[in-house]
C-alpha cells in the first residue's frame, strides 16, 4: 500500500509537522504485524492531542479491515472515516483515509482507560507519566454491554481456559450454537493467548481468535484485543493496576493552540447538540475563538476524526510535536 501525502485538515500547527511524517509508513509489513500500539510522548503533557491522520493508496487485494488490523484500527474507525469506499473490496488505486489521530479522554492519565464509544483502549505506563499506548478494541453489544466504572486487574492469565456464562451460552443457543462448558487453550478459543480479568470478574481484557470483529460492538461484555496488541499490553500491566471503563463520544483537546473535536458516538451513547459540547470553561474563555459552524459541521458528520473547530491566541504554547516510536 502506498502512502499518500495529504490528509484532513489539522490546523495550523498539524500542517506544519505533518510535512515531518511524509514517507514514514505506519504500516505494518501484514496483517498479523499490525495492531501493537502506537505509542505517544507528549512532550507538552498540557497537550491531550497525539497521532498524524494520513491517505493510503490501496492495492487490488487490500479490504479495509486489512488497512485497519495493519494500522491498529478497527472496522467502525475505518467505516466512519471512509463512508464511500467499499469495506472489503476499496479497490486498487483508491484513496483511503487511515485516521491515526487521537484526542485523549478527559479522564486521569493513569493505567487503563477504556473508552467504550470510541471502542479504544488507552494504557499509561506507570513510570513514564507523559507516554501514551493506544489500541483499538472491542466492546459489548446489546444487553450484554461493557460496563462503565472504575475497576482494577485482579488476575493474569496465559493461554486461558474459556468458561463461557449462562448469559453467553444462552445467547449462543438460540441461535443453534450450543457452546461446551469449557473451551481449552487453543486456536479456538475465544479468549485468545492472554487474559486479564477485572475486579468486576465477569468481565476481561482479552485476546480473540475472531481478530476481523475488533473495533465493534459484539462481544458478551468483555474488552477484546487484536492478538498482537494484547500480547504486547499484557506483561506490562500489574497486578491492580486501575482500569476507568467511559463513555465519551465527543472529546475536547488542545494541541498547542489548536482546538480540536472528535465525535464518536457508538450505538450506546447519549447524542447531544452541537452547542452542548464544548465545556463552557473553553467557550466562554476571552482567548478562545469557536466556530460553531465547525462544530455543528463535526457534530453531524460524526467521523471519528478529530477536527480543529477552535483556536487560542494567549497561551503562550510552543509548538510540540508528539512522538511515534
């Protein structure tokens, strides 16, 4: 796949270091290379902004969610963000956007944070206070949704055995899938390689042995991860390390003096007006500029993308650029 050198706009300060990033692919060499993380130094941790959104050129036999698992995407990131562009067969020579821009939840910066409407996983490295590790995931769907809350890791599993609950079997059984008591290590087991399980203990973090499913909401409730990014994450996380489980669809971020929106709004979250989205202390402040337009405009395009809908004119800041190692 052939990297393309234009993408969205990302203000000011992004289109003078996204010029930096050109020719520097974040492919992965296959798809069972992808899905480990993109790590993040914010070199100003008042910043909340990471990540550079690019075009790809694909190849005849490219789907999107092979650009996806090689970008550590998933199927809804590449759905919003390419919404003319068929899922499995983009076609060779077409443009895709791969949006590997990323504002970070307005949540403390420690441990996990899941972002259920985004479907994101966000991982803070405990002695690194100003490095961010990100990867897609998956959620719960239907009645069986991931829950929100504050919890922490209880349990550490390799090559785990999968008991799947009544809920799960009963589910299953309706549609003429009877599942066994236990499913053992293996290739098929659901849980993949790794497990961490939370205080909640019904619920885990976990690998997949159904990889094409991340970035969706599908799961029985637990968090799934790409095989690669789970086995990445897993002997980083200790024992009782905090996990916060969110919804925030629409996210507010600084990148120097750049504002920016990213709406992502998922199947369960609480749509709101254009005008509620913006925290009153950013509107409201005598240094800041909005464009409403802008933000009606990001509201209701609902792209994933974080878009640049305001600016600051006293701050002071410096231009930063995030590093991608």
């Amino acid at each position: 796949m052939k990297r393309v050198t234009s993408g969205p706009d990302v203000g000011r300060q992004g289109r003078a270091w996204l010029a930096t990033l050109i020719g520097v692919s974040l492919l992965g060499l296959g798809a069972g290379q992808g899905a480990r993380a993109e790590t993040f130094r914010l070199d100003n941790p008042n910043d909340s902004v990471v990540g550079v959104p690019f075009y790809l050129t694909a190849r005849a036999k490219d789907t999107l969610l092979d650009i996806a698992r090689q970008n550590n995407l998933g199927y809804a990131d590449m759905r919003q963000a390419n919404p003319k562009v068929d899922m499995w067969v983009p076609g060779e020579g077409t443009e895709v956007m791969v949006p590997s821009i990323f504002v970070l939840p307005n949540v403390a910066r420690e441990g996990i944070v899941i972002n259920r409407a985004e479907k994101r996983l966000y991982y803070y490295p405990p002695d690194s206070p100003n490095e961010v590790r990100i990867y897609t995931i998956s959620v719960g769907k239907d009645a069986m949704g991931t829950p929100l809350g504050t919890f922490k890791v209880i349990q550490k599993r390799e090559n785990p055995v999968w008991t799947p609950g009544p809920n799960v079997r009963a589910s299953h059984a309706a549609r003429g899938d009877i599942l066994p008591a236990t499913v053992p290590p293996g290739p098929d087991n659901p849980l993949g390689r790794y497990a961490m399980r939370l205080s909640n203990p019904d619920y885990l973090i976990h690998g997949t042995s159904m990889p094409w499913g991340i970035g969706m909401e599908v799961s029985g409730g637990c968090i799934r991860m790409y095989p690669e990014g789970v086995e990445e994450l897993y002997p980083t996380v200790s024992i009782e390390t905090p996990v916060a489980i969110i919804d925030q669809p629409y996210k507010v971020g600084w990148r120097g003096d750049d504002l920016y929106l990213e709406v992502q709004t998922g199947e369960k979250s609480e749509l709101k007006s254009a005008r509620s989205v913006i925290p009153e202390s950013i509107a409201n402040a005598e240094d800041v500029t909005i464009d409403w337009a802008l933000v009606e405009k990001a509201v209701a395009e609902d792209t994933g993308i974080p878009q640049v809908v305001g600016r600051r004119s006293k701050s002071g800041s410096a231009s930063y650029l995030p590093m991608i190692f």
